[in-house]
C-alpha cells in the first residue's frame, strides 16, 4: 500500500479506514512514538529487554526458604524478646524455628532451605535480596505497592509503566501477557495487572489455560474469513467515526489498535502457546511429565516462549493467596515448593541456555514476609519489615546475597531495600529512570515510585 508523503495523518486514516493494513501502520507508529518517549526517560545503563516475573499470592517466609536463623532453633518456644507488630494478635506464640535444613551451594555458598533443592542449582545464576521492606501487613494494600507504588487502588502497574515507556517488540502479540492460574484468580484480582490511568494498551493481557487462552479471538463457527474482514472493516469505520467526533478518546483508540493486534493474535498466540516443539529433555528439565509440577512448568515454559517472541512483561500469578502460611506453614511449604520450585529453576536454566537470560530480568517475589513467632499451632503471621526474594539475569549480579535481617529474621537491618527501591532498580536494569518515567494524571506529573515522597533509590550494588 503506497501512502503519499503529504497525506496527514487523518486523511490517511479516513481513506483506509476498513483497511487490515492501515490498522497496523498505525499500530506501528504508536509503538515508534512510545520509543521515541523512552529516549527521554532512559537511565545510564540498560541491560534488559523483558521481565519475566513468579509471582508468589500470600508472602512467602523467608526463614523457612531463604534466610537461616539458628537462634530461632535456639529458642524455639520462648518469648519475643522485644515488640513485634503482629497482624493477628490474638493467635501470637512464641519463637518457632524452622523444621527444615539449610547448607550452602554453589561456588557462591549461598544458603538456602532443603525445600529449595532446583533453585539450590542456580544459586550462582541469583541475586539473593534478604533486606526487602515493605508498608503494609495487609494484603491487598502490600500487593498494590509491590505492583504500582502506592497502596491506593486504581493505579498503573509497574508491567504496564514498562510497556507504556519501551512499547511493544513484537506486533503479533501483545506488549504484556499475563498467565494466570487455572484454579482462578490471584487475591485483588484483575489490579495486579491493571493499566490505571495509563493508556489501556499498556494493561495485562490475560492468558487463560485451556482451548481458548484469549477470549474472543476465533471467529464465530460459521463465519467465513473474507465475512470477518468485512465485520472487523464496518466496525472500524465506526470506531473512527466516533473518534472524529471524540478526539483523544484514549479508550476508542485502544480498541481500535486491539482490533488489529487481536487479527494478528489469531495465528500468533496459537503458535506461541504449542509446546509440541519442545524438546523431551527441555520437557522433563521443567517438569511437565510430573503431575505435581506440571501446571505450574507449563506456564513457565510459556512465559520463556513468550518474551523468547518479543513479549516485553510476562507474569505469573496463583490463584487466591496460598503462601498465606497462618496455619501449617511448614506443610503448606512443603507443597508449594513441590509445585514451583523445579520449574522456576527450569526458567532461569532454560533462558541461560537459549541466550536470553542476560536480557531478561527474572523475579520471585511475594508482597511481604512471616514473623519469627507462631500464630496459633504452626503457622505465621504477616511481617512487613523483613522478607526475601530473588532477582536472575538482566544485568543482575551472579551469585550475589544481599542484605541481612535481625537474629531472629523479623527486621531488615543492614542493606536495606524497600519496595520503591526495588521497583527503581528494576527500572534501571530496563533502561529507564525512575524519576524521569511520568505521566500526566489529576494535575500533576505521576510516576511509579513517586520519589520525592517515597524516597525512592536505586540500589547499584544489585547490579553487576
């Protein structure tokens, strides 16, 4: 399709309204303008292109998995020797130790618990954070800071600040997919992955398991192809007439973009999401031949599949909150670990292997951590003062711990790194700074980590 140079731009949308083509051009030079924006807002040192990020609904506990505490073993059943913020007072005991064992792996001697034994194997792949801090001890307030910065309900998600900053790689597929959990959804449901106030072609886009991973992509039985360009041309010319009459309707414009980037999921998200070409080794490395891993490999397998094809922000979500450990806990552990572990492990291994671990940032997290005392029997409560998570590729360094918490692993006290410091080294590592990344909203100029009122830096010794 040949365009005349001094053809401006609504006329060009005027005469190919119905056109597959023109919706694509138009696509594309959204995703150059978004380019164009992240060449001012970049940081000194971009290493990555794509994040993929695990992440764990409930707060995992870090003295169980990550962070040893001999003298919890020590005095195990007596007092607190101090004050603790607890969220469920009334349940509160006394110091529990930890049921399983730790050893050190790998040349870097990281520590971990006999509950990790895969993610054991790639410790020199890790950055290893044992000082994370965090606001809140109640879930859905910690889960919106940990994803937009802010307790509040109703804004960006740090997925959709990079899609907005960096755009898209690939025009087939979009920019942010979300796997989500068969067994439904994550506590706080669609906000862990909601676009906010930012454009709605920055939001998540869910990734059902099953035949029919995108809603409404097939065709209606019966309709033939040449019927369906037909209907998606009318619908089109509507839209655009519309628009004319509501200009900078950003809403209209996302739908009208999705129209043809959902043309292009036809072929491109079937493709994406066939496993058959996996090798067998590449199938048992992740665990698909276990029932007991195998859900959880199948989405980690995707997501490398995913930004393997240019997607730009991959997460994994589980279904309610089941690292909520305030009874059980170490049977809770024992399972969940059972679940995940091989196959994030597999990731990280899989992205190494194929050459895209150093371009690709790998997060496990949850939104908070346990306390060191139990909650009635065997179980832990909430703890926003210290908790763990891990970091693999994207310019992260190798085989790298930081941090430390208290004694007893209830306090972050030397190294300390909050959530809006994760979330602007994050940022980083992706080439963009975090002061800089804003966006007009309610009269101000927003941004992720608002830094002049969190405080917000970025933490250099995280990346290599």
């Amino acid at each position: 399709m040949n365009m005349p140079f001094a053809m401006n731009r609504r006329a060009f949308l005027g005469q190919y309204a119905g056109s597959i083509g023109g919706l694509a051009l138009a696509h594309l030079l959204g995703q150059e303008r978004g380019r164009a924006r992240a060449s001012d807002i970049a940081g000194p040192r971009p290493r990555a292109k794509s994040v993929i990020c695990l992440f764990q609904h409930g707060g995992p506990s870090q003295m169980d998995l990550f962070d040893p505490k001999p003298m919890l073993s020590r005095y195990h059943g007596k007092p607190y020797p101090g004050k603790l913020e607890i969220h469920f007072d009334k349940a509160a005991g006394n110091l529990l130790e930890s049921p399983f064992r730790f050893r050190p792996h790998g040349q870097s001697g990281t520590v971990l618990s006999e509950l990790l034994p895969h993610t054991a194997g790639i410790v020199d792949e890790l950055t290893l954070v044992r000082s994370m801090t965090t606001e809140s001890v109640d879930h859905e307030s910690a889960l919106r800071l940990i994803h937009t910065g802010k307790v509040l309900a109703g804004r960006p998600t740090w997925g959709s600040w990079v899609v907005y900053a960096l755009g898209a790689e690939n025009q087939n597929l979009p920019a942010y997919v979300v796997l989500r959990d068969p067994g439904g959804l994550p506590v706080d449901g669609v906000r862990n992955w909601s676009s906010g106030w930012l454009p709605a072609t920055c939001q998540g886009t869910p990734f059902r398991p099953g035949d029919a991973p995108v809603l409404h992509l097939r065709p209606p039985e019966g309709v033939t192809p040449s019927a369906r360009r037909g209907q998606l041309g009318f619908l089109d010319e509507l839209n655009r007439i519309h628009l004319e009459r509501h200009p900078g309707d950003r809403e209209l414009e996302a739908r009208i973009t999705n129209f043809e980037v959902a043309a292009a999921m036809q072929t491109a998200v079937p493709e994406a999401l066939d496993l058959s070409s996996e090798s067998q080794a590449t199938r048992r490395m992740y665990g698909l031949d276990d029932p007991t891993t195998h859900e959880y490999a199948t989405r980690c397998l995707l997501a490398r599949r995913l930004v393997e094809r240019g997607v730009r922000f991959v997460q994994i979500f589980l279904s309610g909150q089941p690292w909520d450990t305030h009874n059980k806990n170490a049977q809770t552990l024992r399972s969940l670990c059972g679940r995940a572990d091989k196959p994030s492990a597999a990731l990280v291994r899989d992205l190494r292997q194929r050459g895209l671990l150093d371009e690709t940032i790998v997060l496990w997290t949850g939104e908070f951590g346990r306390l060191p005392v139990s909650q009635g029997k065997d179980g832990r409560d909430h703890n926003r003062h210290g908790f763990s998570l891990w970091l693999a590729g994207g310019g992260f360094k190798r085989g790298y711990t930081h941090g430390a918490t208290d004694e007893f692993g209830y306090r972050s006290v030397d190294k300390v790194v909050s959530v809006y410091d994760l979330q602007a080294t994050l940022l980083l590592a992706l080439g963009l700074d975090h002061r800089k990344l804003s966006y007009p909203h309610d009269g101000r100029l927003d941004t992720l980590t608002d830094a002049a009122v969190s405080g917000a830096k970025v933490v250099p010794e995280l990346l290599a």
